[in-house]
C-alpha cells in the first residue's frame, strides 16, 4: 500500500490553475490522512512487533487467548519443587505477581499466537511439524517418536526449555499435534546440546560425556 498523490492526477489542463489545484489538495487532504494511519498501524500489527492490546487482538483473529482457564502452577523458580523449576528451568517471580499463570505475559503469549497461526495451516504430518517448530524455536529442536497407537513421544533437544514454555507444552496449550492424536511424554534435557543415546551419534543424539540426560514429564 502506498500514498496516492491525488494532485499528480489533475489533467494537464488544470494542472496551471492554482485555486483548482488547492481546492482538490483540500478535498483529498482527509484520504490522505487515512491512509497515512492505514500505513502506520502495519508495523503495529506485525505479529513480531506486537505488544500488549496488539498482540491481544492478533490472538483474537488466530482464535488463541492469552487468559488461562486452568492455572499454570509450578513454573517459577524453587529449589526443591521439581527438576523442570530449578536453575536454568524456572522463571523468576516477581514479587507483585501470583504464584501461579493465569494470564500470559507477552512473550509467551506470542509464541502460542504463532503455534495457532502454524497449527491452523498444519497439513498435520511429522514432516510439517518439524519444520513448523523450527520457525517456533530457534534453539531447541524436537524429535517424534510414533508409538504407532495414536500416541507420540516428543524429545526436545538443543537448549534448556524455561518451565513457562514446558508448561504450555505439556498442558496442550501449543496445538502441535494431528486431531486424535495424543502426547504421552515430553522429554526434556539436563543440559543444552545433544541428547544421551545408545548406539547412534548424530547432531541429535551422543553417547557417553556428549549426551545430556532428560527428564521425562508427562502431559497433562
């Protein structure tokens, strides 16, 4: 979209009368003005730029709230709670903030947006959700293991998953599966890098002093 220069299309007969030229300058002055705020709202609305009642009203179009209707709890950091809120794991919480979600703040709030808008355009093979989580997470890559029951395992791997992220995950919040099909088990590493494997090496998975462990956590 661009600015039309309304006084540039005056036929050459008028275009040497000043009054004519100044009441047409006049006449389009509002159109121009709209479409200056038409063009201003573009980067506003950009999904990647997006904030606050923005990003709410993306979601809105992508049919994905940011309210919660069942509380995330267990995400922030603690010592002894679980392994996936320890270092590296939990969140830190603010002290003017609950111990559980129930509203999303905007970052992860974005990437569920961008799951739906993924999900809703998903032709829902394996193929495609890989490279669907790719564009989703730059650092963390995924492996699926088909259990051939209509159920799947998934295993991250790459970096350390914050426990928001988890949770969103194993509570089904980012629809990366096909209709039908159930996740059993997320499995999460220890430490960045590859996975610990028997037998194969690979970018994913290596052996002893290569291979992270991981914690396998359910979905719920």
């Amino acid at each position: 979209m661009e600015i039309i220069d309304y006084t540039g299309l005056i036929i050459a007969e008028h275009q040497d009368k000043p009054n004519f030229v100044n009441t047409v300058s006049l006449d389009v002055s509002v159109q121009v003005r709209v479409q200056e705020l038409l063009l201003s709202m573009i980067p506003i609305f950009d999904i990647d730029n997006a904030v606050g009642n923005q990003l709410d009203i993306i979601g809105e179009w992508a049919g994905v709230s940011r309210n919660i209707k069942i509380p995330i709890t267990e995400i922030y950091f603690s010592w002894d709670l679980t392994d996936t809120v320890g270092w590296d794991y939990g969140s830190w919480q603010p002290s003017d903030l609950p111990a559980s979600v129930t509203v999303l703040p905007d970052d992860a709030y974005k990437l569920l947006v961008k799951a739906k808008i993924a999900a809703n355009q998903w032709d829902g093979t394996i193929e495609s959700a890989y490279a669907i989580w790719s564009r989703l997470f730059s650092t963390i890559s995924i492996l699926i293991a088909d259990n051939q029951n209509m159920t799947y395992d998934v295993i991250l791997v790459g970096a350390i998953i914050d426990s928001l992220t988890l949770a969103l995950l194993t509570g089904g919040y980012i629809p990366l599966k096909p209709e039908g099909v159930y996740v059993n088990t997320y499995y999460v590493p220890v430490n960045s890098g590859p996975i610990f494997g028997w037998d194969i090496e690979n970018s994913f998975i290596q052996g002893w002093n290569e291979g992270s462990w991981s914690i396998a956590v359910p979905s719920t």
